[in-house]
C-alpha cells in the first residue's frame, strides 16, 4: 500500500485519501490472531483470523496503583497499514506475538475514511 489510497469514484469525482500508517515505517513482525464473534453449526467457537505481517510497534508501560502497591503494566500499540482482517467487522479480541512475546489484545480499532473504507487498524496489547 502506498502512502496514498486510491478508492472509488464517487459522483464522477475519485477520491483520494492518504495512509496514515505509512507501510515504510512498518518493521516489526507480528503474528495476531484475531477471535471471530459468534459460533460454528455445533457451537464450537469459529476458528480465528490469523494475519502474519509487519507492523509499527510501541513499547509503552503505566503504573497502576493499588491499595497493597504499585503495579507496572507493560503494554504496546501495534499499527498497520490498510484492513488487516477484511472478513471481521470488528477487532475484538485474541492476542499477538510481537518481538517473541505473547500479548492480549485489549482493544481494536479500523480508522475509516470517509467513504467508509479502512485506512489504517490499531491494536492495544497488554
């Protein structure tokens, strides 16, 4: 993916929007492994969706206080360039391997453009 997306015409007028996760800065490999809402016919949970790839990664840490003591919580921030899981309206859950750790996904996010195609995902690790 280039730094600029090119979509559809709208109104005989094509629109252009740019990535705001430039694949260039992208050199961390990732392994994520998303989990699929819902159940198959026999109520197994779906299998999930794996992508294998390179990501912008962020180490980042928080202390969380608490009555006993005080907590340190290592975390990261994973960007990708473009929908790294078309088939999933959602990033919800599963978990990443990232630097040959084995982190939780929090929370998930596709930033969309505004004719509503994704221009870049975001995964919060813990």
């Amino acid at each position: 993916m280039s730094d600029w997306s090119l979509h559809s015409e709208i109104g005989g007028i094509v629109m252009r929007y740019p990535c705001l996760v430039q694949k260039r800065f992208c050199k961390t490999k990732i392994r994520v492994e998303l989990d699929q809402e819902g159940t198959g016919n026999y109520g197994a949970p779906l299998e999930p969706v794996i992508f294998e790839g390179k990501c912008n990664y962020q180490d980042c840490s928080k202390t969380i206080l608490t009555d006993e003591k005080k907590v340190i919580q290592l975390t990261g921030v994973a960007l990708f360039p473009g929908d790294i899981a078309p088939e999933l309206p959602t990033l919800s859950g599963g978990f990443a391997i990232v630097n040959g750790v084995r982190r939780r996904i929090q929370q998930g996010m596709k930033a969309k453009n505004p004719d509503g195609t994704v221009n870049y995902c975001k995964l919060e690790l813990i």
